[in-house]
C-alpha cells in the first residue's frame, strides 16, 4: 500500500513536487488507486484537479470512472499542453488513462512537478502485445515513486499483468471494455496470444 510522504503541511512554493505513476495491466485496479490517493489528498484539504484524454469516453465524459463505478469528477482535454493551462493553484494534480497521451505528457508532468505540484499518474504499462505502453515508460523513468498494481488472470487466478485482447482488431487504441479484453498471467497471455 503506497503511504504519502507529508504534504499538507507546508505551502506550495515551499514543497518539492513529485511524480508518481500507477501502472499496470486492464482490470488491475489502477483508476481504484488513483481515486483513493486523491480522495485523501481532498481529506488533508489539498487542491485537487483531474484530467483524462478526451479520446476516452466509454463511461460519462466528465469523470474519472473506475470499473467498480467509484468515481471522481475529471476534466477531459484533448492535449497534454491543456492541462498546464487549467491546473492554476493546485496542489494535487491526477491524470487517468495516461497512455492515451502523447510523449508532450512527459514535458507537462516535469514542469508541473517542478511548480511544487504531486503529480499522479494512472496508466497502462503494456499494450494488447505485451509491449511497453509509450509514454508511460518515460513516465516512469522520472517518477519518484512507481506503483505496478496487478490484475487477476482470468483463466489460472494467478496474478496477472498482461491484457489480452479477446477480438481480432489489430489497432493499438481499441477502448476497454470487459467484453474485449481479459486479463492473463505471463504463461496464459503467451498461450492464447495468437
Ligand atoms: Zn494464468
């Protein structure tokens, strides 16, 4: 269970800002995580603000909605530089479905983090191939902290970190939803991976 460092108590240009970065396969439960941390962030009355790609809109355009249907008021923006211009004077900023954006996410995330902000990112670290999930490894390079949270697989009950894709689309952006991905574990992923 990641533990904050003390935050609340000192005032924004006195802090050193931080990355943090939540990655991890489909149904591992990375938008839960992000959405416990800003919720005790708002608990130690921390200014908090949440963006998303507005490339994601499988549930309702304006929140941050994990699968298990606990949500978060969020701001979709089409582009990374957006969120500079609307964090203003918070303290906490969240970004959800971080894989959607691109590599320009990696300069936004440095300079907010520079400003004094906590900055945390949900992601997926690997696409329906296995392969690494750009930006988030370079997101994951300049964070202080890096958490990989882990899915069950859905043929052994192993723990799994792979999403496998059940269709045959061969796109990298094909939105999730449970009917077209499933999570594996390494062996079952390279069994059914055709
Ligand atoms: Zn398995």
């Amino acid at each position: 269970m990641f533990i904050e460092p003390s935050l609340s108590s000192r005032r924004q240009s006195e802090r050193k800002g931080q990355i943090e970065v939540i990655c991890g396969s489909m149904f591992s439960g990375k938008t839960e995580e992000l959405i416990r941390r800003l919720t005790r962030a708002k608990l130690a009355k921390l200014k908090v603000e949440i963006f998303k790609p507005s490339i994601d809109k499988r549930y309702h355009d304006s929140d941050v909605v994990s699968h298990n249907e606990n949500t978060i008021r969020s701001t979709p923006v089409h582009f990374a530089g957006d969120i500079l211009l609307l964090t203003g004077d918070c303290d906490v900023v969240g970004i959800d479905e971080t894989q959607f954006f691109d590599e320009e996410i990696v300069r936004v995330v440095q300079l907010l983090a520079n400003q004094g902000k906590r900055v945390i990112l949900a992601g997926l670290d690997m696409d329906f191939e296995g392969k690494p999930f750009e930006p988030m490894p370079r997101l994951m390079a300049i964070a202080e902290y890096v958490t990989k949270v882990h899915a069950i697989c859905m043929k052994c009950g192993d723990l799994a970190a792979f999403s496998l894709r059940l269709s045959a689309a061969r796109e990298k952006v094909v939105l999730g939803e449970k009917e077209s991905y499933e999570a594996r574990c390494r062996k079952c992923f390279l069994d059914d991976k055709k």
